[in-house]
C-alpha cells in the first residue's frame, strides 16, 4: 500500500513539473527549509514541547506532499530546457505590505487575509506573498541582491495591485 501510494505521489509530481516547466521558463519560489519546517516538538523531558500531536500532523502532511522532490524536479526540468528555477528567501514575504513596505506580523492576522496597518492595503494574503516572492525573485534575478523584500516603486504598483 505504501509503495502504491509513493509511486502515485512521485507520477503526479512529475507530470506536475513537466507541465510547468514545458509552460514557463522562469519559476520564482520560496527557499521553503522542509527539513526545518518538519522539526520535532516533543522537546526535551526537563522542557517538554507543546502541542506535539498537532504538530506531528502537520509535519506528516507536510512530508507527505514531496515539497523536496518537487522543486528537485522543477528545476532540472526547467535546466533541461534552458530555463531557471529562482529561489526567495521566504522572511517576510507573508508580512510585507506590496503598496507601503511595511513589515509587521500584524498585517497578517489570519491566513486568508491580508490588512496593512499602514497603508491600509487589503487582499488576499497568498496573492499579496505571491506579489513579494515575484518582486524579490526579479530583484534578485536582475542584480544578484539577496532577494528581500522591498516596496514597488509608484510606476511598477499599478500592475500588480490590480485586482
């Protein structure tokens, strides 16, 4: 049962990548650290970790959807045909204002929403962390900085804000 359903994770993953990367030639994506993200929570028996059964889920799950593999697979796909696959480093991108440049926890409340307390921006918070990780990847594309975040210039904020 185990081998059939990592057989049928890994045949989805691959017809997934080829079709991105047939499609596009350039893939901006968080520096996702899985093996990070996936850390124990049980601590230690003098400082006990908390919430260990939930947290235990949750790094199943996120094993379980072959994040490593996928972005392993994307990118030599994409080298194969002459295309890249740019990495982001993922502080802040959830955080970030697109309109103001804030950066504060408090922007992000929930994980649907997304409210500047700024700016007073408002959106969904995928598309406004998709906004960022695009900005910082062609950043770091274009001149080789580290790929942070920073505030959209008024002539760039138009086409991105655009809903």
């Amino acid at each position: 049962m185990h081998r059939y359903i990592a057989d049928s994770r890994r045949d989805f993953l691959h017809k997934t990548s080829t079709k991105i990367a047939k499609n596009h030639s350039l893939i901006y994506v968080e520096d996702l650290k899985v093996s990070n993200m996936s850390a124990s929570a049980s601590g230690t028996k003098e400082s006990p970790g908390k919430n260990v059964r939930q947290k235990s889920g949750l790094n199943r799950s996120i094993l379980d959807q072959g994040w490593y593999s996928f972005f392993r697979m994307l990118s030599y796909k994409l080298k194969q045909r002459g295309g890249k696959l740019i990495k982001v480093d993922p502080r802040n991108t959830s955080r970030t204002c697109p309109r103001c440049g804030l950066v504060s926890a408090e922007n992000r409340k929930s994980q649907a929403t997304f409210a500047c307390i700024g700016c007073g921006f408002r959106s969904n918070a995928d598309e406004v962390g998709a906004i960022n990780i695009l900005r910082a990847g062609q950043a770091r594309l274009a001149c080789g900085m580290s790929g942070a975040v920073r505030p959209l210039s008024a002539g760039t904020r138009g086409d991105l804000l655009q809903h």
